[in-house]
C-alpha cells in the first residue's frame, strides 16, 4: 500500500496502526435486508457486479487452503454451466410439450379420434392402415363432431353443428385461459418480452418470473393458442424459458443471491426461447442480444449459444412435429432468386414497414383505451368477444380456421407435384414429370379461390391482432404478424408467378425467365414477407434475418430477407421510432433506458439534475454532525431512495452515499440490538469515531452501509454523455458536482423524465423508480 | 433552463444576459490542431463520441431550413450504408485477386501451362480437350520444371529437377515479399490482428491501416502464401479489410474526421475480412464481435453484416475456386453422428488445448528472442532460411508440398467412391455400387502410407509454424493451425473407423454400428480437429462454430465442433490465460485493457493513482490564477499528458482538465495571432473573465479547451469497478477526489502496469499511453 500525503492518509495511517480493519466492521456482519432491493425498484449494476466479485475473490483465495475448498471453487466455475444445461433441457422439453398440446387442442375443436382421444389428428391418421398418401389427412377413426353427434358429414346441418363445436370449444378454452390467468398468476398474461427487457435492464418484479407464472402461463398458452386467436406461442416461450431460468437460478447461491448474475442467465433464458421457438440457436443467442439483454458480456454470449443448443436438440428428440424438424414451417427452397425479383421484395418491405407501424399505433391506442376505460373492468368479457368474432369469423374461411402455424407453412411451401392443396392447383399439363425442377404454370381456378380467400383473411388478421394482442391472456406477436406479411407475400409471389409465364416476352422478364422455366417461387415471396411485416413490428434486423436463414438453411436466400427486413425497419422508423416492445414499456411506464437510440438533445446535467431551482435544496446528510433522531426526521420527512453524505454542510463536499433502505434497517437493528442507541446518539459516517464525552449515549457507526465510491459527474457534463454513463454502468443514481462541492442528484426515473419531456410527451408516465 | 441556485448560476446567468454564449467562443472556431492526438496515443471515445453526436445534432437542426440541408442531413444518415457497401464491395474484390493469384503462383512452384503461363495447373486442364473425368489435373498442355527444362518427367534426375526449382521459387516468392515489406510497408507484416484489436480499443498508429500498407500487404500475401511457407491468409485478409475500410472513411467526413465513427467501420471491416477468408458471413461478423471489437454497438453489428454479405457475394461472383463456394474446403456430410463418438471428439478438443497453449507459449519465447537477439537484426535471412527450410522438407511429402487450403480440404472430405487421393484408397469389395451410402470398409495400403506420412506433415507443422508467425512476412496462423488439427482428426477419425470396421462386436459399437453401416466419417474427426486447434490458439468460441457451422451448412454438427471447441478452450485457458493475440499484444507493449478477464483485485483507486506517497504532488493548474510563463514552464517540466485545472491549491477543487497537446498548441497559436500576448498575460479557466487592470497585458482565455466534465471517482472506489469503468467509457484517464478535494490521476497505462504488477510482469513492458 502507497498513501498519497494528504487528508486522507491521518485517518488511514490511524487505522492500520489499530489493527484492525474498521471500514470492514459492518460489511463482515451484514445486517439481514441491506443491500436488498424492494419491489418495482432498478438494481445497482455496480453494486451487484462488485459483490460477486467479492464472492469470487474469496471463493479463489480459499481454494488454496484446502482441496475440498478447491472442488468448491471448481463446482463454483462449472455451477453456470450445469444451470445453462439444465435451462436447456427444461425448457426443451416445456416447449416440446406446449406444442403437442397445443396441435391436440387445436384438432380437437373440430373432431376427436376414435383410437383415443389423446390423438390429434395426424396422429389419429397415421395409426390407421386405410390411409394412402394422398389422403393422409382422411381415415376413419377421425371423426368430425358432426359426424360423432348427428351422424352426418356432409350437408348443412352437419356444417353448422361443426361450426357450432368450433366456436363452443374456442370459447371454452379462452374462457379457462383467461379465468386461470386472473385466478392464479396474473403476470402471465401478454407476451412478455416489454416486461423481461425491463427485468434485464436492472428493474426488479418479483413474482414476474416465479413458478406460478410459469404453470399457469405454460397452460394457459396451450388453451389460448388452441383457442385460434389470433396470437403466436414464440413471445410466451421466450418467458417461459426465463421463467425456467429464474426458478433453477435457486439452485445456486451464486444466481440466487445476485440480482447481476441471475440476469446474465435471463439473458441466456431468452435466447433459449426463441431457440425452441424457430429452432435457430443462432437466431436466438443474437435475439437476445439485439433486441432483449441490456448487459451481455461475452461469457453470456457463449452460455447462451450452449443453453439454445441444448434446447434445440431437447425439442429435436422430442420431434413434436413429427418432421424431424424444431418447428412447423421449416423449408428449403432451390431455385435461386434473380436481381429483379429485388424490387418485389422491397415492396413486401415497405408494405411490411407501413403495417408494423400502423399496427403499433392502432394497438397502443386500444391498450391505452383499455387502460382507461370500462374496458379495463371487464378483461374475462372481453377475451370471450374477442375469441367469439375471431371464431365466428374465422371457421368458414378455411385458411383463418386452420393454426396460424400451418398457415404459414403452407404459404412457404414451395409447391410440388403431388401437393394437394388449393394453392398448389397449376395446370400441369405442360410439365414433363421425370424433370426435376417444376417450371412456372399458368394458375388453376382453385388457386385463384385461394386468392381470395387469402386476401380475406389478410384483412381479418389485420384488424384482429390489433385487438387480440395486450389481452389479459398469453399472446406472442410473431406468429400473427409472420401470417399477415406471409399472406401479401404469397399474393404478390403469385401475381408475379402468373406474370412471369404470361408475359415473359416483357422487357423485365426476358433474359433470365424464357418461357418452361421456374423463375419465380411464391413460398419465397411468402417468407420475405413474413421477415418484412416481424420486422416492421419488432424492429428487428439481424437476428430477423438470421433466425430465417436457419429456418431456411440457404445463405442464397439472406440478400432477399435483408432487402426486406431493412427497407422494412427504415419504413417503420420513418413513421414511429419505437417498435411494438418499446411502445408497450412506455405505455406501463417503466423505467426502460433504451440504449438504442441516441439521446441527440443539448442538454446540460444541470438542467436535469434535482433539486430544481424553485425547490428546497437538496437533502444530505453530514459524516459527523447528525444524531440518529435528525437521520430519522429526514428519512420520514422526503421520500428520497437514497442520500448523500457530506463533510459539512458549508462545504457541500462529497463524502459517500447511502440508500434509504439501508439506513433505516440499520437503524432500526441498532435500536433494538446494540446497547444504548437513542435518539440522541450520534451518527457517524467517518472513519474514525472521535472519543465521546463521558455521559453521551454511544455513537452509531455506519460507515459500513455507505457508498464510498458514489458516481459523481460535473454539472456541465451533456446528457447524452449522462445518458451512455448510466446505460454502460447501470445505474441508479448519479451526484452532480460543481467545482468540487455537491449540487444535486440524477437519477435514471429523472433521465427518462427528461427523455419524455423533449419528445413531447408525459413525463408522468414513467411510474417507477 | 432551469437553475440550481448556487455558485454556478450567477456566472451562467450572466452569460445569459450578454446574450452570447462565451463558452462556444473557442469551440466554434477551433484553433486548428485541437482536439486531435498524436501517433501512439490512446483516443478518448467519451469525447470522440460527443463530437459526432454535436455534429449529428447540428446537422439535424439545419435540415429543417432548406432542401438542401434536408438532402445533405439523408445523405449524411445513408453514408454509412453506402461506405460498408464499398468496404464490401471492395474487399470481395481484393479477396478474389488474391485467392487466384496465390493459386496461379502455388502452381508455379511445380509447373507451368504451355496455352498461356497465366493459367494454374487446374485452369491449364479444363482448357485442355483430352482430360477425362478421373484425370482431370493430368493434362499435357501442364509441364512440369523438369519436363520443360530436361524434358524427363520420371527419374532421379526429374525429381530433383523439380525439388531444386520447387525451392527456387519459394526463395523467390519470399525473398520478394520480405523485401517489399522492409522497403514499402513495414506495418504490412504479421497477422494483423494484434494491432487491430488494439487500434480498435483505441488506439492511434497512423499508416497501419494506409494505403501502402494495403498495396504491400495484399501483393506480399500472394507471395508469401504462394512459398509454401506455413502461413495461412485468413488473419493478413481482416487486416486488408480494415486498410479497405480506413482509406475508404476518408471519402465521408463523418467518418475522416471522427476516430471512433472510424472505430465502427474498422470493426465492421474486421467482419468482411472474416466473411470473405471462410465464406461466413455470420460468423464474421460474431468474430468482430467477440474476438476483435471493442465498441460495438447495435448499429454496427447490422451494418457489419451487411457488408459482410456484400463481400461475400462479390466473392462468390468472383468464384475463385471454381466450386461456386467461397472456401476451398466446403463440405457436406450426411451421415449423422454417434452419442458415444463424443469422447473422441473431447479428446481432440484436449489435443487442440494443449498444441495450442504451448503453440503460444514456444511462438512467444521465439519471438521475444528474435526482439532481444541478434537474430531481429537479420529479417531477410530468417525467411530465406525458414523458406529454404519448409521448402526442402516439405518437398518429399504430398501433404505438405500442396498448399495448406488444398490439405485441409482433403483432409475434410469425406470419401467418395470415385476420389482418386490416397487417403480414399479404401477397399471397396463389398460395396454395392447402386446404394447411395457408402459404408465402413477395411483401409487399404496406401490409406496406411498416407497415414505415415500425414504423421510427419504433422511433426513438421507443428514445428515450423512456431518459427514462421512472427517473421516479417504477412503471415495467418488460422490455416496451418486447422491443418494440425484436421491432421490429427482424420488420424483418429480413420483409426476410429478402422476400429469400428473390425471390432463392431465390442460393446462400444455394439447397437449402432452394424457391419456395412456407415458409422464413422473420417472428414468430421479432420473438422472438429481443427476446430479444437484453432480454439486453442486463439481461444474462440461461438464464432468458431459458427463458422466452422457455415462452412459445413448443418445444424447436426454444431454439437461435436462446440464440444471440441469448448474442451479446447477450458484446457488451453488452464495451461496459459492468453490467447495468441492478447501474447502478441502484451509482447509489443500496446495499451489494451482486455475485456474479457475480470479484474480480480482487491486493490483500491489509491493504491494505483499517481502521484505516489514519495512522488511530488500533482502538477495542477489553477483556473485564474497562473500567467502565460507559469504554464509554459509546467508544461516543459512535465511529460504529462493532461492537466487538471482547480479553483485553487488549497482548496484543490476540481475544475475541469486540460490536454498538453490542446495547452501548447493553444499557447502557440495565441502568441502568434492574438495582440498581445505575452509571458505575463494570465491565463483564465474561469468563465467569466474579471476586468483586467488597465495597463496589464490581455487575458488569455482558454475555458474553450477545458474539458468541463472530467471523470473522477473517490479513492475508496474498488480498482474492478475503475477497470469497468475505462473499459466501457473508454477513457484515458480519471481523476481521484476524496470528499471533494483532488488528489490524483489514473491513466489507461496506470491501470495497465497495475495489472501486469498483479500478474508478476514487468510493468515497464507496457510502451505507450
């Protein structure tokens, strides 16, 4: 230890010569609750971090002393490891479950199987030995609630009983989803995604992540997707894997006890989700990164991409698709794509970017609503209108009766031969069958019905999903949102099909699509539509892109996806800046830095900083001249989370800081436990307590709850150089000096204040600290 | 605005009133010099980052004038995307040029093709009509040395013949490019990688990244490549990237002018080098990320993936290969792999673990000799002899006498029916011709020849890389380390096999590898093999797989690569901390504060802080109360880089700090053009000037080139969260208060010989600031 000669060394000097470490005192003996953090409050990143460096730091130095503090140590470094495997391996097999769940439910609401109820219905079909491949669909055992009821298949009555089944079982299952949300866990509703970028931003939720959220959000998915709402499962795994993460973080002292920590596994947990949920590890870890984590060190990065992959492989060997694949619209295309084709795809991008913005403004203004008005008061109502319009409208259109799931890939599907489906009706009476390759053909009546059809169901998604996503039920936004870009996608890729061979001798088509040839892929128009209406909600662009690519597993296919998905995000930024999670963090006023966008104003700290000019000054604390009755007057008197120690209050220079919850604990654990503490005893934040007068009660030191390194920046330091300090360090608060003496304080609710007062809106609306 | 009241707002207030804000005086119009840094300094990202944001700020405000200012402000944000185009444009470009130029001069080493002596061997032999299929790269329009020279393509005399030629050429070719580097470019040799990562934290060294050097540097690749020498093109090609990257930003004054605007783009061109050396664009851009960057904000991890895709499909339109792939060593494999086949894999990550530390580990103490010892002073004549050594042994060997690339694609293909290489020499009796897979069959001779003598191009790579990273000759360690490790691979792999064929009845293969099943894939051992190798060197991991997953386009092997990658790691990192960068890095002295290990310390600011307990105190400045002479004096008396500026030395009262660079430049420029002053002049911080007595020279006001908003934390503050604190600000320096009052300075280099104290190194060997 070197000293530099000054003020500090006296009090310093003096210590060591006592022998003993004071400082350390109270930090050794902690009083039970300091350094915890209450409910709906922001982490101390620093604080955190510096803990469980603490911890690290004795962990290793003990590991010297014995070999079973050795094995300690190494089941320490491999505890986050063994967490991520397991993360893994539980959420693999939750979303292995849902999504079996999920297909049995959804078949049920138009029949049931004879073999067993439990069969869905493929599965019903592939048991039986009647079917061929045609009609894989059809068999005997699988029986319409008609038939099962009334006897009959076809005919009116037949078809109302079915739509009658239909619409009862909708209702049914959103009616339950809905009641066991309110009933046990109503931080299962929505899809979660606004509430865990908040979470990892440093904002504490307790019960947000809990076991109860997870039962209930894990079945309740299952009955509201079954329902056929318009809504995905993809949102909702992403909490149900940080749900998993939180709940096996108990395991381990290490993620238990450090709110830091146990949000580098959330950050791994998100990626998991969205790796079970598009089967795209890669996809996933890089979703995480771009649009959820707020701290993502490189060993996060590392353990996610482990935890995703064991995900993977876990939904993998559960094959609840039976297509060997992770999810339902896995594809792989083979023709290639042609420059020209680029200005299709753009317009899918504009189309997807206009939509996304749009569906932001329309669905915050209907959450707004529901917010403030009496349709806030009847959530079970509302979800029951909602599913019956959606039921109603959806059963006769057969392409909004089906799961949005197999919608989409049957719009990605690259049609063959042998496909049976109304989009796949070409006159094939030009194609030789023994080629390969399938070359464009003139449309069938049947695909223009699908047109149709399709562009129906275009408008119904459209203004359904508005309403649908921000019930009071588990709602993901991907699925939806992939549907309707999927759906514009497939009408331009047929548009653009049926051109092509009627007018290949048009100066844009000639040279690369000569009559016979397969020039233009309506699937691939579907998937770029997909990638451009997900991004123009999410905002998304890289891990959009990726998560595609792995969908697809060409890199041919990247230049047409990133085309979309940039011209997409420009579009949407140019309209509304936030995309849908953002506007959802605002709208519940959470205290959310986005460290996306630049804070651009020319603000000074001193035009941010509290105590403004009119009001009282700033309330701090001195290190030696206050008694524990003066601290207990302040702390009833404000509402303050934290003080500043000074020197003295002539001199305003800075000593420390100390939170509110802190000092009152430990006082109050003074007052009962340590002999002889009074209203009239002194406080004293120094060092070095200066012998009492005789008959005085004894002096309360707490220096150990203090901050001794409290942030500190000058006045005229700009705010956006404040802003970067307080999303790059994490922080709560921030001391604002002037020339060495302490002027007021920053904190992260004050920042988000003044974002929201320049972009004209209501600084009110951030609601927590 | 609004005010706290306090000794600030008398003097802002009347700033007010005067209408003019004097603080901008000297900011709107910079004395030229200001603000910028020498070579061999470290930036300040705080203030770079600042400046951009003013310059955004003002751009935005003027666009709502005029038209033009409108279609300057879109201009100016499209910028960015149109320089990664060119930077990918460019890049692909180069990549191509040299990729075809090292295949073209490789084959001189051996030959020359009669119809044009610009075509390589295999060029020579598509032209030709009289190849067949299984003879492709035997053609007679290709001569041997020895056929045109003594027209005898058999015997003792034509083998010598052509080994003599085979080391002229390799002379020839390296003799040039260590010339050339010496004589043009000295910063052209090396990986690269080293100076990047540390140019990218921060750093200035002017030239690297110039226009010759990328001449140099791209023209002595293709030589040094093209002489046999063990070295690879991958780490040279992230450095042309960045040369394309740095020369290209002076076409954008957003970019000339600002260095961390700069940073972005280098990091982004790290990921195009990247991108084009293994035909991974994701991966790139993870390996910028995790291996090279160190700000890297959301922003640039999309445009750096746009640019890699552009780079790479200009590669792919270059098609250098003639495989429409971007890499020589693409594969595909089909069958799947074996739960139990992970033990080899593992044991493949330990090999990689343990070459690679102690690769780094004997490559280190090399090149710290050839620092120290006359053995620096001879550059020509290391590579000329290390060239004449690899030359005459690896001549006699098949394996080492064809490029590394072309190794390494042998080694990583999986054998098919027709490949005619030794290595496929199986014994195909019992294959039924019709069947698409191809099972286990016995070895036969040649694959144990081929054996034999892969073990000896093993020994001998291993050797003779440690001697040839670190010569001056552009060099990559990427390839020659995959080839050790593709090597040891298919060792295994084939033994494997040859195990499995034979002993299928012990119980390890017992239920899953039948006789005439496929079980063991040779190429996947050689794949993962390199996988683990380079994991070792350069401590990789997720950008490892990733790119090892694109070079083999399925998700079913991310599991073996991650598993040898990850054992590698752990093993590596427990033999020797660094990886072969961050050795190269703290062998050259750069100033670079590794982000990826954690701080474990518990040392204090004020045990790190400058001025020590025996040091003079602190040379501050006063803000009012110092003459022109007074700083001039401290100025030469001192070699500190910076200055604070307090009220005054008692009270010692941070004001703000002043840089030397901006003090002298200032002083000068002042002396020359302002009337009057003189080495009596005061000089004044303060901002508001008092009125000077009448006959007094003039003030000299230079609040314009203080830095109002210092860093500063207080001496209790732990070193780990000072450490966090330079890492993600990006500072140079922070000043040390305690309760208010100044007492010290922490440079980067500070901490920097701190941590090499800790580590028991030299802290001398740290070089710059």
């Amino acid at each position: 230890h070197q000293y530099f000669p000054g003020i500090l060394s006296v009090t310093h000097c003096m210590e060591e010569v006592n022998g003993v470490p004071k400082l350390m005192d109270l930090l050794d003996e902690p009083v039970p609750g300091v350094g915890t953090y209450e409910d709906f409050n922001t982490i101390d990143w620093v604080r955190e971090k510096s803990k469980d460096r603490d911890r690290h730091r004795e962990i290793t130095s003990k590991s010297k002393e014995s070999t079973w503090a050795l094995v300690n140590s190494v089941c320490d470094a491999f505890s986050g490891w063994l967490l991520m495997l397991l993360i893994g391996l539980m959420s693999g097999a939750l979303a292995g479950g849902i999504d079996i769940s999920a297909h049995w439910m959804t078949d049920l609401k138009e029949g049931v199987c004879l073999n067993g109820f439990w069969f869905n219905h493929e599965h019903c079909c592939w048991t039986s030995n009647e079917t061929t491949f045609q009609e894989r669909d059809k068999c005997p055992q699988w029986k319409s609630w008609a038939e099962l009821i009334i006897g009959a298949t076809e005919g009116p009555f037949a078809y109302i009983m079915n739509y009658l089944m239909y619409v009862c079982w909708a209702l049914l299952f959103s009616f339950l989803a809905v009641t066991l949300v309110r009933a046990f866990a109503p931080y299962a509703c929505g899809s979660g995604i606004p509430e865990i970028k908040t979470i990892l931003s440093g904002f504490i939720i307790r019960g947000y992540l809990g076991k109860w959220t997870l039962v209930i959000k894990t079945i309740t998915l299952v009955l509201a997707v079954s329902s056929g709402l318009s809504l995905g499962k993809e949102g909702p795994l992403v909490h149900v894997a940080c749900c998993c993460g939180n709940i096996l973080c108990h395991l381990f002292t290490k993620y238990r006890k450090n709110e830091a920590k146990r949000r580098e596994v959330l950050s791994a947990a998100a990626a998991v989700g969205v790796s079970v949920a598009f089967g795209a590890p890669i996809g996933g870890v890089l979703f995480s990164l771009e649009e959820v984590s707020y701290y993502f060190p490189l060993k996060t990065l590392w353990r996610s991409f482990f935890a995703a992959l064991v995900a993977a492989f876990t939904l993998r060997s559960i094959n609840p698709f039976g297509n060997s694949r992770l999810v339902l619209f896995y594809v792989e295309f083979h023709t290639p794509w042609h420059l020209l084709e680029l200005v299709p795809f753009i317009l899918l991008g504009i189309f997807g970017g206009i939509w996304g913005a749009f569906f932001i403004r329309a669905n915050i203004a209907w959450c707004r609503r529901r917010k403030t008005t009496w349709l806030g008061h009847y959530p079970v109502l509302e979800v029951l209108v909602v599913t019956a319009v959606t039921a109603v409208v959806a059963f006769p259109n057969s392409y909004t009766r089906t799961s949005t799931s197999e919608l989409i890939s049957e719009l990605f599907n690259d049609c063959g031969l042998l496909d049976s489906s109304k989009l796949c009706n070409y006159d094939n009476a030009n194609v030789t069958k023994s080629s390969n390759e399938l070359p464009d053909r003139p449309a069938g009546d049947d695909v223009y019905t699908a047109m149709w059809q399709l562009s129906l169901a275009l408008v119904f998604k459209m203004l359904i999903t508005v309403v649908t996503f921000g019930m009071k039920v588990p709602s993901g936004l991907f699925i939806p949102s992939m549907a309707v870009g999927a759906i514009a996608g497939r009408l331009l890729g047929i548009g653009m099909e049926q051109l092509a061979y009627y007018h290949h001798d048009w100066v844009i088509f000639r040279g690369w699509c000569s009559p016979g040839a397969d020039c233009i892929t309506p699937g691939l128009y579907a998937m770029v539509g997909a990638a451009a209406c997900l991004g123009g909600v999410t905002r998304m662009t890289v891990s959009l892109v990726v998560i595609m690519f792995e969908l697809t597993g060409g890199l041919e296919y990247i230049v047409p996806l990133m085309a979309a998905a940039m011209t997409s995000k420009w579009v949407a930024d140019a309209i509304g800046r936030e995309g849908i999670y953002e506007a959802h963090i605002r709208l519940n006023g959470y205290p959310f830095l986005e460290a996306k966008e630049e804070f651009s104003h020319k603000t000074l700290a001193m035009d941010v900083m509290r105590p403004r000019r009119s009001d009282p000054p700033l309330s701090v604390l001195t290190q030696n001249g206050m008694t524990v009755e003066d601290v207990e007057t302040m702390i009833t008197d404000t509402t303050y989370s934290g003080f500043p120690v000074v020197v003295s209050h002539e001199s305003q220079r800075l000593v420390g800081f100390v939170l509110r919850r802190d000092l009152t604990i430990s006082i109050d654990n003074a007052r009962q436990r340590q002999d002889g503490i009074v209203s009239t005893s002194r406080v004293f934040f120094t060092e070095y307590t200066p012998p009492q007068p005789p008959n005085s009660p004894p002096p309360l030191k707490l220096r150990g709850i203090m901050d001794l390194s409290p942030f500190t920046v000058t006045d005229h330091t700009a705010m956006d150089i404040v802003v970067d300090i307080f999303r790059k360090l994490g922080l709560r608060q921030c001391l604002i000096t002037h020339n060495g003496r302490l002027l007021g304080i920053i904190t992260k609710k004050d920042i988000l204040k003044h974002v929201a007062q320049i972009a004209n809106r209501d600084p009110d609306s951030i609601l927590f600290n």
